[in-house]
C-alpha cells in the first residue's frame, strides 16, 4: 500500500514514555506498598470483594525484574467510545510482552467485551501492530459497551481464557469498564482461575493522572479537538462581531473538559460546576452572570462573544438537585399514571404546582415550558 | 506579547504566489485581450451595464510594469463569511502597493460594506499588517452583510472616497459582494469619479480557479476541515461498527465541496447534485440508491457506514423542481389565505391532494409529514 507522507510520519513517531517505563522492561521491578483501601464505603466493597479488597498498592520503579519467568498470553479489549491512545495502549502491550519473551501472545477480542464472550478474536503480530501504531480509532479490534456482570457470562469468560491458556486480561475503557474490570478480578480471584484482570483507565473527564501520566487518553484528544473548534468560532465571533456563541462541551460529573477548554482558548464566558457548587449558586444567579457579562460586552459596543458550558452543569446547582428528587417523589408509584392521564398541559402544570414545595416550583417556574416539559417525560 | 512557537511559526511561512506575481510588482505587465461578454443574457446585462459591461479581458504576465505612477490610495472591506485567506488578501494588496511606492495608502474599512457608508476606517502599517499575517478569520478589519445597492448609498460612498482619495476600493467576498462591486463599479465609471472597483472572489463552492489559482479561498477550508471531521466519523465508524453516519455538507447550488470531501475521505456513500440533475434522478432513486448500499453492507455484516450528503441536493432532483413550482402557484396570491385558514394538517392535505398534477402530488406523499408541513411553512 502507498502511504502518505503524514502516515509514514505518524508511523515512525515514538510516543514518550513514563519515566519509570523508560528504561525498558528488562529494568523494572515491583515496589509493594501499604495496604489500599477505598475512599467511602469501606465494608460495604470489602463485602462485595473479599478476594481483591485491601491489596497492596503496586507501583514500578526502575530496577532489576525479578518476576518468574513464565510465558504470559494475555487477552486485551477495548471498551466504549473510541478514544486516539487506545491503539497505542495495544502497541506498548504487544511490544512490553515480546521484549520479555519472544514466545509471548497478545490477543484482541473483537467488538468490546462481547469478543470474550464470543471468542471473537484476532492474534497480534509485527505487521499487525505495526498498521495501527499512533492512530487514532478503536478499529484495530473494534469497540462495544455489552456489560460483564452475569455468574454466567463469567463461565464463558473462564472457560475461553481456560481454553487460550491467557495469564492476564487487560479492559480499556471508562468508568463502566473498569467496573466490569474490578468484578472480573474478584470472579477469577475467587476461583483460582489464575487469571489477572488489569482495567486500563480512558476519560473524557480529566480526574484520572499521576506523576508520571499528566493526563488519561481521552481527555487529552477531546480538549484538544473541542478547543481547535472553539478557537474558529472566536475568530468567526471576533470577524462577524454580531453573534454570541454558546458552546456545550462533555463532563457530566466534572467541568475538567470546560475548564481545560477555557485555559486553552480564553473564552469571555466558562461555566463550572465544581464553583457552581462550592458557592451554592441559583440557577438564576448562573443566568444573571451570564447575562451580566453580555451586557458588560454590550456596553462596551462589543455584542459578541463565546460562552464554554459544561454538558452537566444543572446537576451541580443544589436547588435543582432538589427539584429533581421532589419530581421523583411526585411521580412515584402510581402517581406516574395519574398526571400522564391529565387532558394538557395546564393541568399537568397545576398538579406540578401543587406537589412542589414552594422553593423548588420557583425553580421549576424559571425554566422554559419546553424544559419544563422535557423533566416530566422522563 | 509573548507568541507561541506555532504562532511564530504561522507569522514566518510565506504563501505560495501564483506564477504571475512571483516576480514582484515591478515585473508585472498588462496583456490586454478580446472583449467580454457576459455567458448568458447579453443584451439585458449590457443594459444594466453600459459603461462597464465588454471591457477587454485583462491578463497579467512577466513583463516591465509601463503603468503611468501615480500615488494609490486604496479602501478594502471584507464581505459576508469569514474564511482564512482573507487575511492573506489585505497582506498581498498592502505589500504590492508599498513596494511600488511607499506613499501608497490602504485603508481597511471596517465591519463589512457599512464601513464604506460610515467612513469607518483604519490606515495600515507594517505592525498593524504583520499581526494579521497567515492567520485565519476576518478579525482584521471585521466583517459584515450590508447590501450595496441603493443610488443614496452610492453616493455617500462616492463622498467618502473623494474624502480619502480613493483611487480604487476593493471587495473580498462572495457572489453578493461581488454583485455589489459590479453595480458599484457602474456607478463609479458612469460618474467619472476616477475609482476603480475590484472584487476579489471568495466562495465556499469550488468553482471559481484558473490556471494560477487552484481553489478559491472559503472551498479550500472548508473542504479540509469537513474532511478531517469525516475522517474522524470514519474511524468512529469503524470502531463502534454499528451506527451509519449522514455528513451534510454546505454547498447549495453546487455539489463541489461534497465531491472534494469523498476524493479526500473516501465515505461509503456520496451524492452529488450535478449527477442527480444529469441522470435526472427521483427522489425515490436516490432513496432507493442509498438504501441498497446499506443492505449491500449489511449482508456483508457490516452495519455501518458513512454517507456526505450536499445541502443542497434535492433542489437538482427535476420532480423536486416541478413540485415546488406547483406549490408556489398553488399558493399564489389570496389563496395563501385561505390555505392557511383550513382548520387542521388534514384539511390541508386535501387541499394540496385537489391542487396538484398526479405527479407532483406522488412526490409530495413520499415525504415525511414534517417535511410536507415544512415546504408550505414558507
């Protein structure tokens, strides 16, 4: 096949690595820590993982590799919305497990972790790894969001790493998969199946780094790509000088993805919902800076701007955490039956009324009716 | 102000010229050839434009500029949409008019052609211009859409530029703006007022090239930056191997950018409005064609796919043509009124059911009801 000059260029490109990987796989040994513990709910997941709960920590330094020699097949899956890293985390895998030993194996299941379960699988060589090297995409094996959660599919599980003999599986992906990951490791640890489970984290949020990783694949690509976006619609805002723009970025449960946008690109507006939080702000005080800011602008003759809002700010504003649990409480059990049988919309709106304490209707009655109506159909 | 490597970088590159201009402004002379005419409508344009329609075409070449010197003093606006190149155009006129001379003046005029009605200006320098360089937007001077067509507004121009000493006002833009700089450059040669009117094209389709420019500013962006979004989908695509991804690209009257994107991205599926209007397509043909790829694909298992779907395609299917110049008649004059009057969608229906050929009727009923509502919204 021709290749581009950019591919050949990307091909040949080789990633940095964490300084303690640096040194190759020869000079890295094991250093155990104290015991880990989780950060709430401590009885409660020691109940739910008596075989991996309280494990030392481990982390890897540079140093003589002590570890047994013995010929490891391990099985990798990527999971969730594809993220550009994901086929380097496969390449440093395959690479990591032939320098040791030649007679290594990584295997890919295709299709996220339902390729365990269907035994859908491809086996890693040179020319293999070599096409995906630095590319973005999770097409080398394809990505999927099926759950491993069942007794039954971890059976299945069992018997295909039985049957490939695999030492080890490794999940990429998000907070979904690493759960799946973590109850996988209890079920093989609890059965002296002999088989380690190893979740590679990927996040669009930025809340998952160390010392030696300055950022999780995922939110380094979706800052980056969001903010050479944001930056064309400044110039566009700054040229046509008549537009506001507002900008949804992801984050759901974390602003990270806002804020990383808002220090790259210096938006005139960045909503974040960690200050949301911590100053208990109203939904009309958030609607008040905003629009205080636009006429600050104005004022100044300057009737344009660019506005950065996180997908998941409402959540973060206490009163309307409040409203939500009273609408749930409103539409408990039966009650769900009764208001979808009121002839409209007013008489929706009234029942609302009167089920609402008068706190939280007041937030209801700020928003829009077609945002009014969106919390009701769900 | 401290610049970033990139910026620094972007600020250095020197844009490839067109053969013409390699030589410098002194090197550059006139080759006058056989007069114009208009591609269509000969007599109708020509008495529009008396003093300026068949002027001779005027190329330039290598050659001893023999132009009698005389100080220029030159406006510039920026028109309609922003595009990257733009920048580049006011970088070229300013450094071409002071290396003829350096007592040559180019004022930007500012915020589009109301600019050139306020007198709102700003005189260039090497700083001011140097900033600007390679970097995309129309920030420079701001942009805007005002129509210049009014004998009122013509006048005001003609007095700004008598002010200034205007010897020639140049419009960057689109087919508008472009439109504008003919009737202006009518007025200015009917009135003698000694002022040049050039317009410099800009466009998002890619149908404005000749043998020293490649692509017009406006397509070339945008086909690259469609085309690296497409190409993201792909590998998306690819990944989740599940979704089909529809990729509606501008182009209203032209199919260029869609074509452009498919030669770079290589998509499943591609329309182009030109072949639809040659093979004078169906609605239904079309419909028919792209779902026959998807089964195609799927009996290949594989569920997913990517398609680029001009904007503007449904206005080169013939029958599409015909209907709407049966809704049009349908609704001209009082009988919007009494459409409008009928008490329900129903109602409506017969009314277009009754008012129809067969024909366009059938066109008409293959349509989701949306799409029927929305064509006698307007």
């Amino acid at each position: 096949m021709n290749i581009s000059p950019l591919q050949k260029a990307r091909y040949e490109y080789s990633p940095k690595l964490p300084g303690m990987l640096r040194n190759g796989i020869s000079d890295i040994c094991v250093k155990v820590g104290d015991a880990t513990t989780s950060v709430a709910d401590q009885d409660k997941i020691k109940a739910l993982f008596p075989n991996t709960y309280g494990k030392e920590e481990i982390t890897f330094q540079k140093g003589s590799n002590t570890s047994a020699a013995k010929k490891q097949v391990v099985g990798v899956i990527l999971s969730g919305g594809q993220a550009p890293g994901g086929h380097n985390v496969i390449c440093g895998l395959y690479d990591a497990l032939k320098a040791t030993d030649k007679s290594n194996v990584l295997l890919g299941f295709k299709g996220g972790p339902s390729g365990l379960i269907d035994d859908d699988f491809v086996e890693f060589d040179d020319a293999f790894i070599d096409a995906y090297r630095n590319t973005g995409g999770f097409d080398i094996i394809g990505s999927g969001r099926t759950k491993l959660e069942t007794e039954e599919q971890f059976k299945v599980v069992t018997e295909v790493a039985k049957k490939h003999g695999l030492t080890a599986i490794v999940i990429i992906g998000g907070d979904d998969s690493n759960t799946n990951a973590a109850v996988l490791a209890e079920y093989m640890a609890a059965n002296n199946t002999g088989v380690q489970v190893i979740g590679c984290p990927k996040t669009i949020d930025g809340d998952l780094k160390n010392e030696d990783i300055e950022a999780s694949f995922g939110f380094d690509t979706a800052t980056k790509t969001y903010s050479e976006v944001i930056g064309n619609i400044e110039r566009d805002a700054n040229s046509a000088k008549k537009y506001w723009h507002f900008v949804k970025v992801m984050g759901r449960s974390a602003s990270h993805v806002a804020l990383e946008c808002a220090l790259e690109t210096q938006p005139n507006i960045c909503l974040i919902g960690e200050e949301v939080k911590a100053k208990k702000m109203s939904l009309s005080q958030i609607a008040d800076q905003v629009a205080d800011s636009v006429a600050k602008r104005a004022a100044n003759g300057d009737n344009f701007g660019v506005a950065i809002i996180p997908e998941g700010i409402v959540e973060f504003v206490p009163e309307f955490s409040v409203l939500i649990a009273e609408i749930n409480e409103l539409l408990a059990g039966k009650k769900t039956e009764e208001f979808n049988a009121l002839p409209n919309w007013d008489a929706k709106y009234n029942f609302i009324k009167a089920g609402l304490t008068a706190e939280s209707f007041a937030v209801f009655d700020i928003l829009p009716t077609l945002i009014q109506q969106q919390l009701f159909l769900e």
